[in-house]
C-alpha cells in the first residue's frame, strides 16, 4: 500500500511548514486539506486511514485529513477548450468525444491548506 508512504511525506511536509511559522503554544493542526486527483493513483479512503497511522507521535496528531477528488479534465483538440473526461478508464472529451492526451487535472497531490485550533485553556487552579 503505497499511501502510507503518501500519508508519512504528507506529515514531514506539514511539519517542516508548522517548523517555519510560528505557531502559539495554544494552537494545534486541526485539518490539513488536500486535493487527489483521480488518476493519482491514490485511493482516498486508504490515505485517511494511513495518515492516521503516520501522524501518531507527530506534530501534527490529532489532525484531520480532509479529501477533495479532482476529477480528470484535458484539453480538446476538436472543442478547443478544457473538458471533463467522459471517464478515467476513457480519456476523451465529454462534450464531442474526442480522444486526448493533454491532461489539465485529475493527476495531482496537493497539500492545499492547513487549519489550525485553538486548545481550551487549562483551567489549573479553579475550584
């Protein structure tokens, strides 16, 4: 299963961005935001699963991944304009069904934005 080997770069790659900000001591990853496209070869559900595993004992534990599927889209030679693929086993133009090789979407990994928590303050003291 190669997304675990997905899932622990996703972790570096958050951790060297948390690394380079700064971030209060109050203040956690809450979701890190990606976009998949569909002929990534990545399988969404199993990245979720193992981004669970690789962001145990991390910085950014506890984190969500929340998953956008990019549908494939290229560029048609005959409508001269981007297309949605009819199907990722089919890579033609929706619109007139013309063959393409010049894919514009549905191949990428994207760490597209990060969201941060505030933790409750300890209340230590109150009774």
């Amino acid at each position: 299963m190669h997304e675990l080997s997905v899932a622990q770069s996703l972790v570096e790659l958050v951790s060297e961005q948390l690394a380079q900000l700064s971030v209060e001591p109050d203040e956690r990853v809450g979701t890190i935001f990606v976009s998949v496209g569909k002929l990534s070869g990545i399988v969404p559900a199993a990245l979720s699963s193992a981004f669970a595993v690789a962001a145990k004992e991390s910085a950014v534990s506890g984190a969500v991944l929340e998953i956008e599927e990019i549908h494939p889209r290229l560029w048609c030679t005959q409508c001269l304009a981007e297309r949605d693929v009819r199907s990722v086993q089919s890579i033609c133009c929706d619109e007139c069904g013309q063959p393409g090789n010049d894919l514009r979407a549905g191949r990428e990994l994207l760490v597209t934005s990060i969201e941060f928590v505030r933790e409750p303050q300890n209340a230590a003291g109150d009774s």
